[in-house]
C-alpha cells in the first residue's frame, strides 16, 4: 500500500512538473505575443510619419539626404526600429540600420499588403531583413508620386540590439517566474496533492488492511462499511461477502468432517454387529457339524439369514444415499395414482403392525388428482416412513396415513402419524440430517441415521420438502407434499 501511496504521489509530482512547464511557455508566448502586438499598434503610423516628414524618393530616384534625416528621426523617435525603403516589388534599395548585416535582397509584400489593409489594427508579421527565415513586428506605408508607387517605407519595431538585451533579460524572467510563481505554486500544490493522495487512498489503505489480517488468520476480519459509494465500496462489499461464503464453507467442511467420523463409527458398528452373528452362528455350525439337531440349525441358519438381509439393507441404503446425494440418480418420472401406492404400501406393513397390536389406519381421498413422479422412489419414501412409523409405535399404538388435497397449497399432501414418545424438539430441525440420530445412548433410532436422509433427497430431487410435527410425548407425524399433474402442466407451458 506504500509503495502504492508513492507511486501515485510520483505520478502526481510529474504530472505537476509538466504542467508547470507548460504553463510558463504558454505564459511567456502569450506575453511576447501580447508585447509584440501592442509595440505594433503603437507604432503602426511610425512609417507614414517619416514619409511626411522627409521623403525618400526625389524625382524618382532615393534621396540619400532624406534617408540621412530618417536616421535622425529614428534615432529621436525609437532607437530601436529599422528603416528600409522597397522598391514596388519588394527589392530593398536602402536602409537605415545601426550595427546590424542585411541579408535579405527582397521583402515579402504580402504581410505588407494585409498591414495596409487593415491600417495596422490587425497583428501581422513580416521578414525581418537581417536574418533568414525569421518573422517581426514591422510598420509600413506606401511612398506615391501622384498615383505611381515608387515603392515601400517598411520599418521592423525590433532592432538587433533590442533582441540582444531581450534575449538577456529573458533568462532572468524565465528565473524569476520559476523561483517566485512557480516553485511555490509546485510546493502548495504538491502538499495539497498528498493530502488529497492520502485522503483517497483512506479506503484502499483499509480493505488492504483488512486483507492481509485475513490472509494473517483472522477469519473474522471485516472491512468497516465505507462512507462512500464508488467502487472502493464494491469491492469491500464482495470483499466481506466472499470471507462470509470462505467462512461458512469452513464450517461446514468441519460438520461433515464431523459427519464422516460419526458415519465410519455408525457404520463400522452396524456392519460388525451382523458379521460377529454371521460369524457367531457359522463357527458354531461348523464346529458341531452332524451333531446339531434340525431344528436348532435351521433357527441358527435363519438368524444368519436375518443378519445377511440387515446388512445387504444397511449396504444397499449407504448406495442410494451416496448416488442421491452425487446426483447420480436418474429421474424416472411417470403420471400416476398416488392412491395406489399408498394403499399398497399399507397392505405390506399390515402384518408388521399387527405383530405388535398397532392399529395402521389408512385415510386416503378417492379424488387425488394424478401426479408425476418416479413411482419406485416415491414408493422408497412412503415405505421408509412407515417402517420407521412401525418400528417406533408403541405395542399397542396406532399409526395413520393419511392423504388429501390441500386447498391451500393446491397440492397434494401426504402424512404418516404414528404415536408413541414423540421426537424432542431440539431433534426437529436435525432429525433429516444425513447419519444424525436421536437419543443414541439410549438406542431410540437403529442403523446409521440413512432412513429419513434418503426420503429428504428423493423429495429435494423432486422439488419438494418434508417436514415433522411432534409434541415431544405423544405423536411424531411426518408430512410432505407433491404437485399435481394439472399444475406440473401449467408450469412447463410457463417455462
């Protein structure tokens, strides 16, 4: 940020340099322009008066005596012009010139002309006799017998020992302007420069600030909100949005680096408990060979099979799960009953239920409209629903599943309710966590938590949600809801 800070102030500091320059050639130019265009008009009849008063030409010829007495005119009215007298095109035929070489034969007319013209209230330049290539300040006038022109009187303003003192006392101006206007002027305005650097540079100095306490470790580093509205405030917008997002994906790297460690301990226990019985039984099988009695084998052999279907469950749900969640799972979707598959689902479990005196009650609207959906994991959802319904009812409980269209969502909804202890309320809103599980220690939910996690995906993949309603003591209901076929039909033309 410092060397940021100088750089700009450099910049700054040329900047002003240059425009320090230019600003005294513009200076000095103007201000030998504006002397050179008043030393004209103020001498613009300079010429014609020394006409009156000692004419050069004599009976066509130059009158060396006149050209004596415009010396002593020149030298009373101005010592510094010059005389030359023209013929009608341009050659010089005499002057009058004090310590200086001529090297022009001839003058441009056309500057005299366009002085003539306007009488000498328009700035013009002419050829200055004693040098090549080079403009003055000039007076001139015609010099006429009757109507003939004998020629020109052209006078330049500027003599040779005006531009050796002019040259001069420019360096000494050049100086004083430097020391006196510009120098002081560059200082103020390089002071004022840096404050004004400083001042701008206050915001970036602080998102800076803040970055690098960030890259430092400070996750919690914030740029301040910023008193402005350019694009310094932007950035410190997207600045602290991004450290929000960088923060927030941390977190949640830690809760599944959690969630990982909690599922190979869920899974490593799940999955020794059905091999140790697999195990268990298989040795005891082997070791008494011959010597088991029929009926006692094939009670071993069906515990085996029991633990064998547990874990290809257990095995087959971690599968799912993972494709859900990878969204490796391939939609599908097909128009039907919903009604049918409730009542089929029902008609699985009624014997499960029954073993452990629960009334399973189903109360299912015959008007359901159609909906669209994967019928083989619409039917993993009611299914996982009601075998965790059954497996938490108590002996003697009821569970009822219940189906309708609800008027004001214009969906249609679907609950499963099941009595018993019910879920405590700081369980809800983790309950479809993917491994979580309620009360561990005390073993209210078996298996890895894969259950409600794989029913939350296959609704989220459908573009739905579920829900669970619990007094903590008497029910759990679970509750979730699919769009008709009319309204599926409605979106797609909108789309």
């Amino acid at each position: 940020m410092k060397s940021l800070y100088w750089r700009i102030t450099l910049a700054f500091t040329l900047v002003l340099l240059m425009v320090g320059f230019a600003y005294i050639l513009i200076t000095t130019h103007a201000s030998k322009t504006y002397f050179l265009e008043t030393t004209q008009k103020l001498n613009a009849s300079v010429a014609e008066y020394l006409v009156k008063e000692a004419p050069p030409f004599q009976n066509g010829e130059v009158c060396e005596e006149s050209m004596s007495v415009i010396m002593h005119s020149m030298m009373a009215v101005n010592p510094g012009i010059e005389v030359f007298l023209l013929n009608p095109e341009g050659e010089i035929l005499s002057y009058v010139v004090l310590d200086s070489k001529v090297k022009l034969k001839n003058v441009d007319l056309e500057p005299i002309h366009k002085f003539l013209e306007t009488s000498g209230e328009e700035f013009v330049l002419g050829d200055d006799p004693r040098t090549n290539g080079y403009q003055t300040i000039f007076s001139a006038t015609e010099v006429r017998d009757g109507d003939t022109l004998l020629g020109y009187i052209y006078i330049t303003l500027l003599s040779e020992k005006y531009e050796e003192i002019s040259a001069g006392l420019l360096g000494g101006y050049w100086l004083k302007l430097t020391l006196e206007s510009f120098l002081i002027t560059l200082i103020v305005s390089l002071l004022i420069g840096l404050a004004l650097t400083a001042l701008l540079t206050k915001n970036l100095r602080e998102i800076v600030k803040t970055v690098n306490r960030f890259k430092d470790g400070d996750m919690h580093a914030r740029v301040p909100e910023l008193d402005t509205n350019s694009e310094l405030k932007v950035m410190a917008n997207t600045f602290n949005q991004m450290a929000e997002n960088i923060l927030h994906n941390m977190e949640e790297l830690k809760k599944v680096d959690s969630l990982r460690r909690e599922l190979i301990a869920n899974v490593s226990h799940d999955l020794r408990n059905p091999l140790a019985v697999i195990n268990g039984y298989v040795e005891t099988l082997m070791i008494k060979g011959n010597n088991i009695q029929e009926e006692e084998k094939n009670q071993y052999l069906q515990i085996i099979n029991d633990s064998t279907e547990k874990l290809t469950k257990l095995v087959a749900d971690l599968f799912e799960l993972s494709k859900l969640e990878s969204g490796q799972m391939q939609l599908k979707t097909e128009p039907f009953r919903i009604q049918e598959l409730l009542f089929d689902a029902c008609m699985k479990y009624e014997l499960l239920a029954k073993a452990k005196n629960i009334d399973l009650k189903a109360e299912i609207s015959p008007s359901l409209p159609v909906v669209e959906a994967d019928l083989y994991l619409l039917d993993r959802v009611i299914q996982n629903l009601i075998d965790n319904a059954v497996k938490y009812a108590p002996e003697n409980g009821s569970i009822i599943l219940t189906a309708y269209f609800c008027n004001t969502t214009q969906k249609v909804c679907v609950s499963i309710k099941n009595s018993g202890k019910g879920i405590p309320q700081k369980d809800l809103d983790s309950l479809f966590d993917r491994y979580y599980m309620v009360d561990k220690d005390q073993n209210r939910i078996e298996g890895a938590g894969l259950g409600l996690a794989i029913v939350k995906k296959i609704l989220e993949i459908h573009d739905s949600s579920i829900r669970v309603l619990s007094d903590s003591s008497t029910f759990t209901e679970f509750v979730f809801e699919l769009d008709p076929m009319e309204k599926l039909l409605v979106k797609d033309r909108i789309n």
